[in-house]
C-alpha cells in the first residue's frame, strides 16, 4: 500500500467499511440491542487511535515488509 507521499508503507489503518460476514450483515436480528458486544463495536471500537502506533513501523524505502495486522483488532484483543 501507497503512503501519502506515494511509497511502499508497512503502516496501514483499518479500513472502516464492514465485511460482508459481519455479524450484522449475516444475521441481523441475533444478537440483542444491549449485548457487550454491540457496545464494544460502537462505543470503545471507534476510539482505539491507530495513529499513535505508526511509529513503531519501519517506514525506510529499502526495508519495506508485509502490512500490518489492524492495530483496532490488536488492541482488542489485548483489552477483551
């Protein structure tokens, strides 16, 4: 993936559009309106900043890797 300034990164954000298997695509009515896990994805989901973790990924041209994981989906795992 291209950076901003048109070069091979290893830091990428997570994409904001929603899988096709999400949850709420699959089988809308199954999980209730309250349960942890809608809240999660609303309310603490949005707030992971993955900007504060661009640092810590080697951005020098001739050291270019694979992308990484989604930082959001890292993170909560390491919370949950």
């Amino acid at each position: 993936m291209l950076n901003p300034f048109g070069e091979q990164s290893m830091f990428r954000k997570t994409s904001p559009q929603l899988s096709l298997f999400d949850i709420d695509n699959m089988f809308p009515n199954i999980l209730p309106p309250k349960d942890w896990c809608r809240i999660y994805r609303k309310e603490i989901y949005p707030l992971i900043d993955e900007d504060k973790f661009r640092d810590l990924y080697n951005e020098e041209k001739d050291k270019v890797g694979r992308p990484n994981k989604s930082v959001k989906t890292t993170i909560s795992i390491l919370i949950l």
